[in-house]
C-alpha cells in the first residue's frame, strides 16, 4: 500500500485490515507487524525490528520506527532533541468465547456505527488512527523526529515493550532526546497520567501423584488448605484498611486475586500439584512490602514453595506537566484521570514525557464482542495528528 493509499483510506478501513490478522498473544504477531512496518516504511520511516522467541518457541517481533524531518529542515532550535511518538501493541486477546451472533472475531464488520472484532478497540483501531494521522503530515513541515513503536505479548505480561527497553537503539533515541509519547490505550480519549501495576506469586505445594485406590500417593492440596485461610484474612484486609488503598483510583484497593489449580484434576488420582497464584495490582502511595511479607510467612509456616514472577510497576507522570496540559487542550478536556488496568507504560517508563489517550473504552475491549464507535475513530485521528503537530512540527 503506498503512501497516497493509506492517506485515502479512512481509520476504520485500515483498523478492519489489521483485525483480520489472528494475532492472538498465544500465537505469532508476525504477519500483522510487516503490515504495519509496510505501512510505516511506505510513509517514511526507517524501521527497527525486534524479534524474538517466547517461552513456547513462538516467534514475536517488536519495531521501533522513526521518521526524521526532510533534509535541512530545522527548527529554530535544531533537532537534537524533541519529537513525538505514539505507542501500541499488536496481540489480542484469546477468542474462546467469541459471540457476535453475526460476525466471527477476525471477520470485522461495520454495524449501527460500531466497527465489531478483536482488537478492534484493544488497540489496533487506534493504531490505524494514529498511522492515518501521520499520513496527514508532510515530512517537510517536520522540524523534529516522529517514532512509532508497536510492541508483542502486551496482553501476557508486556515481554515485548521489556526488550524495547532493553534492546531498542532507537528507543534509547527517543529517550535521550526527551521525546513525548502517547500510547494509545482505550480511553474514550481521556488523558490519563496514572495506572496501577502488577506483583503475582505462586504458592505451591508438591505431593505424590499415585492412584486413589492404592493409597500410595500424597494429596498437595492437604498442605495447601490450611494456608488459604490466612491469606483470605490478608486479603480481607487489603480490602477494607485505608493504608492499603489509593483515592485516586476506583476501585481505590490492590485488587487482590486468587486462583487454585491443581495438577492433575482427576478425582481418582491423588493431588501432585496444588498451587495458588496470588494477584496484585499496586498503586503509587500505597507501600505493599508489608503485604509481601505477610504471604511470606504464611508460606514459610506451610512449607510452600515461593515462585515470584516478574512485576509490572505502576506508572504515574505529573499531572501539570507541559505535555499533559498540551493533550487536555488538544481534546478539549478539563482534567486528567487514572486507570486500574495496565499498559506498556510500566516497562517504557523511562521515556518520562508519556500519557496514555486512545479510541473507545476498556467496558469495551477483552469481551465477546469488541467493538468500537467509528466517531471514536475519527476523533482519535484528528487528536492524534494535532499532538504529532504539536511537538515534531
């Protein structure tokens, strides 16, 4: 698709091409990113490609695209540092339970100004906008750099946006050179300068699988149960004490979840493996190594193995800071807001300058009908092209 092509195209044409892509996080995002570093390439960025294997032996690839001004074009003070960015991801979540009644998740289709399909609005429909606002802007008004980066497994722990942090030389760029960035996260274009993050252990306890009639064999979930009742209290706890809870946020608690699996699940087999993950999203302000502690020694009095997976931090940026106040009056909005889900922000924050405005609503997104209104859309493009305008023009 040529540069001339993707300007014609509306948002909602080149958002349907990218839902049809199967880009599920369990599987490769592979073809959906040449389609989008085709696009980006087309309109004059130079591309950087990360690719890498998941824990499965999956293919994934990141990009980090940066598109400089035209040649001698400078603004009045130079183009050493500056520019805008816009940040999204390609994988979607699972379609077990996909139900429109009329349309299949990967067949996206136009109904009473909704455009229906996954990933529609998480988030490859604000994706498409922001490409076609770009399409908008001739490389020669450009005084400073434009950069897109559009990241892998967002929706299964961010591992994409870890590797452009820790990989990327453009993103290094980007951070060097003090860059502002919107990702492009559902927000029914609300500026959002907060969200929660994420801490999850594993307790486990192990036994002897053998079958129930031989009497041979150790039930793990007999060490497992006992535990579960304190760290119900704790929970509790979490739920109702203020020093555990951040106003800013609603719901305002840590959102503690639990779940319980067992290996194997089958009634005439003795339990081998009974484990609990525990789930966490932390805020800023509320310190939650006492929390920590507690399920420590809960696990250390049952004898459970500790299995910690990696945290997502929170993120907040300063909600008078310049960038911010430029987004408010682009969208015309009054005042900044927070949000309890997570985005890549947790593992690109060291690219300070970021707030987070996209298309549609998170009510919307992981559903068995995503969808997202096509007026959404448009205004996303309008909104995005006014801030790419904003700080490379």
């Amino acid at each position: 698709m040529c540069e001339e092509t993707i300007r014609q195209k509306s948002a909602k044409e080149l958002a349907a091409e990218l839902v049809r892509f199967d880009s599920v996080s369990s599987k490769s995002n592979s073809e959906v990113t040449q389609t989008v570093s085709g696009w980006l390439d087309q309109l004059g960025f130079q591309i950087e490609w990360l690719e890498y294997k998941d824990s499965q032996g999956t293919t994934k690839v990141s990009i980090v695209a940066k598109r400089e001004p035209k040649a001698g074009v400078k603004g009045p003070e130079g183009n050493a540092t500056g520019g805008g960015a816009y940040l999204a991801h390609t994988d979607v979540v699972p379609v077990d339970d996909w139900d429109t009644g009329f349309s299949g998740p990967f067949e996206p289709i136009e109904r009473e100004g909704r455009l229906y399909g996954r990933g529609s609005c998480d988030m490859k429909g604000s994706l498409a906008c922001a490409i076609q606002a770009v399409s908008r802007i001739d490389r020669n008004q450009q005084i400073k750099p434009l950069y897109f980066v559009v990241t892998a497994d967002e929706e299964i722990g961010m591992e994409g946006a870890y590797r452009v942090d820790k990989q990327s030389k453009l993103f290094q760029e980007m951070i060097d050179s003090r860059v502002t960035g919107i990702i492009g996260e559902p927000t029914e274009m609300k500026v959002v300068v907060a969200h929660k993050g994420t801490w999850e252990v594993v307790l486990r306890a192990n036994g002897t699988s053998a079958h129930t009639s031989t009497g041979a064999g150790r039930n793990a979930n007999y060490q497992l149960i006992p535990a579960l009742a304190p760290l119900l209290a704790l929970r509790e706890r979490t739920e109702t004490s203020p020093e555990f809870q951040n106003k800013d946020f609603d719901p305002p608690t840590l959102s503690w979840n639990m779940v319980i699996r067992n290996e194997p699940l089958a009634l005439n087999v003795t339990t081998a493996i009974a484990e609990v993950p525990i789930f966490l999203r932390t805020m800023p302000g509320v310190d939650v190594a006492p929390i920590m502690d507690e399920i420590r020694r809960v696990q250390q009095a049952h004898g459970l193995e500790w299995i910690e997976k990696r945290s997502n931090p929170f993120w907040r940026v300063e909600p008078k800071s310049a960038w911010v106040e430029d987004m408010l009056k682009i969208t015309g909005t009054e005042k900044p807001h927070s949000v309890c889900y997570g985005t890549d922000a947790s593992q690109l924050q060291r690219l300070e300058r970021l707030v987070i405005c996209g298309p549609g609503s998170i009510d919307q997104a992981h559903r068995k009908d995503e969808w997202v209104a096509i007026e959404q859309l448009e205004r996303a493009v309008h909104v995005f092209e006014q801030a790419f305008r904003k700080w490379a023009c």
